[in-house]
C-alpha cells in the first residue's frame, strides 16, 4: 500500500537553523542521484518513530529531485506478534520461531511482493524486520537497503541466523550505531546512520505558551506543579514500571509532582495493548499518574505541547535502539534522566544535557536534583539543543542517504 497524502516539504525551508550555503551543497550533491528512482517499506504508517522519520524524509527527498515513494506492508496481528518475537529476538530475548511463525512470515510478505506493493523504483530501502524477506520475490537486479532501527550487538543466535540467511543479496545495511552492527552482517556496505526529528513537523515546532496551557488543562494537567514526562511505546523494553516507580520516590519528596506516559499506539504492536494494561494496572489510581495514548486524542502537537511543558524527562529504557523521544526533548531544550543504553547514550552527555541512572532510586535523585535547580536544567536544556542541530535533524539525515546513494552507485565499497 503506497502512503499518499504526505506534507509538501522544501528544504530551504530550514534555512534559519544553518549555516549559509550548507543547505545549497545538499541540493548539488543529490543532482547527479536525480536518474533514479527511491522506496522506502515499513510496517506501518502511523506510530512509532520510522513512521514519523519518513514522513518528513520522503517529502524532503523528493524536494532535491530524488523521486521517492513510501510503501507499507499488510499483515494479520499474527503475522506482526511473529515479527515481534523477531524484534525480541533480535534484541537477545531467547525466543524461538517455531516453523509456523517462519511460514507465515514468509508467505506475507510474499503475498504483499506479489499483490500489494509496486516495488518499482531502483533503489528499494527496507527498514526493519517486518519487510525484509521481500527481496526474496522480487526482481534482484535493483539496489536493495535494510534499515535496521534495533541494536544488534547480541541477538539471539538462532533467529538471527534466520534474519541473516534472509540478508544475504542485500547491497548495504544501515545502522544507529557502529556497535549494533553484527559481525557477520552479509552486506557489501554497512553504514551508519543515526535517525533524526524534523523541527518543524507538528511534534517540533515551536508553541505559543497559550496553547500549551490549553492543551494541558484538556488533559487535566497543571502546569504549575512539576512535570515528569516518559513518551515511549508500552513494553518490557522501555520499562514503564521504572519511570512510575521515579515518580513515586520523587513524589514523595516533592508531593505536588505529576507523571505522564505518552505514546502512539502503533498498528503493528499487538503486544504494545497487553503491555498498556499492565502498565495501567500498576500506576493504579493515582490521579497525577496519566496515561496518554492517541485513543484519547492525543496527536503530535499534543506531545509537542508535554514536552515543552515537562520539568524532567525521563528515558528509562532497558533496551534502546535511539529513542527519538529523547531527541525531541533535547531538542526542546529539557534535560533528559536516562539509562545509559544504546542511541540514549549518543544523544545524552552524563552531566551535560541530563543525566545517566541506572535505577529508580538514582533516577529520582536526579529528578529531585533538577527540579530544585532550574539554573542548571536551563544550561542543559542549551546544550540538548545544541547537540540535536549538530547530529540528528532530519536534514542531516538527508545528507547521510544521498552520501550512501551515492556510494552504491558509484560501487564504492
């Protein structure tokens, strides 16, 4: 299913964020890429953060002459618990796919190869697991990426043998981070490339502090007491129960303190629902503890709007492959507590933009530390914001594919 309706973007748009001229040099190196032809696949066109990323980052390649389309697989909620095991999997949870769960993988996507998706172009970009056995009914002679957006530093051997096997005809592999790359990924090129926010996408630009009020009291939040904010989907990986846990410790300190837990709730995470009902049975009935979802209508200005109304941030997961939330509280100017995993530990400096803890315990102390020195949650809040326009704004990015592009075209290996 191609994804239609997608924003006009330009890219001298951003001009006020750059330097004279840096965007310029990003048009002229994507002119002699301008003959071909781009698809990006995923799983899903709402929630989650590779959703978001091509929305802005599709638009963006087709305004410097890069013909791109975005495609979207279908699955049965079967189908997306198999690749969620696949996900854990690949993450290091000892879970086994049973010759069931590989079949139907399998047959999907060879199903949405066949009668769903166009795959036209010359260059197809797969990004995670859901879709990546599509190479295998397709015509090879076009250049084909895997995205992957998990760390897979120590996956769990069987399943990533299976994952391997299926990229084995792949030209390149993308990664966060040159440690989630595995060793004996099959790929001729395996780059690195951290993802990136779009500053002014809803969820980014800048908010009178009118309508963040508004938007607050609709959700029954005051905006005069502390704000402690997890924005992340609902599962073990991203530990909900510890940020609640932060919270309980802080409140005891500081009574008046508030914790909301937002998310998306993503089409192609059955898990996340089971997950979201756990999280809701243990915060209880504590009424400054708010579970927002988009099923209470809250959307990307309404997350705009908490994270720039939010006192501390907190990223508490146990497995991280980057954690855009982070980003987009860095890039909102607030200090970020995380624990020091994967992508968190890129974007947050201990100490300079927020702070690393490993425990609840840790984690409140900090909080408690920020809330009573604003001094210092300004200075970190500049910093965050410093370090986002120098490494992960989507136009940078941008500047990474083309330089890949470029490199498979050229066959530079």
């Amino acid at each position: 299913m191609k994804v239609e309706r997608l924003p006009s973007k330009n890219i001298l748009d951003y001009s006020a964020y750059y330097k004279v001229g840096f965007l310029e040099e990003i048009i002229s190196k994507a002119e002699k890429l301008r003959s071909y032809t781009y698809t990006h696949v995923n799983s899903t066109s709402l929630g989650g953060g590779v959703a978001e990323i091509l929305y802005s980052l599709v638009p963006l390649m087709n305004s410097v002459g890069l013909k791109t389309i975005w495609e979207v697989i279908r699955g049965s909620n079967e189908f997306f618990r198999v690749t969620k095991k696949i996900h854990n999997a690949l993450q290091g949870a000892e879970i086994d796919l049973t010759s069931d769960d590989k079949k139907l993988y399998l047959e999907t996507n060879e199903r949405n190869a066949r009668e769903e998706l166009e795959l036209g172009s010359d260059n197809i970009i797969i990004h995670d697991p859901q879709p990546l056995p599509l190479r295998m009914f397709k015509d090879n002679s076009r250049r084909w990426v895997w995205r992957c957006h998990i760390d897979l530093s120590s996956p769990y051997k069987p399943v990533w043998e299976f994952i391997a096997s299926l990229l084995r005809g792949y030209d390149a592999s993308i990664f966060h981070l040159k440690e989630y790359i595995h060793p004996e990924t099959p790929t001729p090129i395996r780059y690195v490339m951290p993802p990136s926010i779009d500053p002014l996408s809803p969820k980014n630009i800048e908010l009178p502090r009118e309508r963040v009020i508004r938007i607050l009291e609709r959700y029954n939040i005051d905006p005069e007491r502390p704000i402690l904010l997890q924005v992340a989907r609902f599962d073990p990986w991203k530990d909900p129960f510890a940020a609640i846990d932060t919270y309980r410790l802080v409140k005891k300190k500081i009574p008046g303190t508030q914790l909301l837990l937002v998310t998306a709730m993503a089409t192609d995470d059955p898990e996340g629902w089971e997950y979201y009902e756990k999280t809701a049975r243990y915060a209880g009935l504590d009424e400054n503890i708010h579970l927002l979802t988009n099923l209470k209508g809250v959307g990307h200005i309404e997350v705009n709007a908490f994270q720039r109304a939010s006192t501390v941030v907190l990223q508490l997961s146990r497995r991280e492959g980057f954690g855009l939330a982070v980003t987009e509280a860095l890039w909102k100017m607030k200090p970020v507590i995380v624990r020091p995993r994967g992508g968190l530990k890129l974007q947050v400096v201990d100490g300079v933009n927020g702070f690393y803890a490993e425990t609840p315990m840790e984690a409140a102390e900090k909080t408690i530390y920020l809330i009573k020195h604003p001094e210092i949650r300004e200075k970190m809040g500049a910093a965050g914001r410093r370090i986002v326009l120098e490494n992960f704004t989507i136009i940078k990015h941008l500047e990474r594919y083309i330089e890949l592009f470029d490199k498979l075209h050229r066959g530079s290996y």
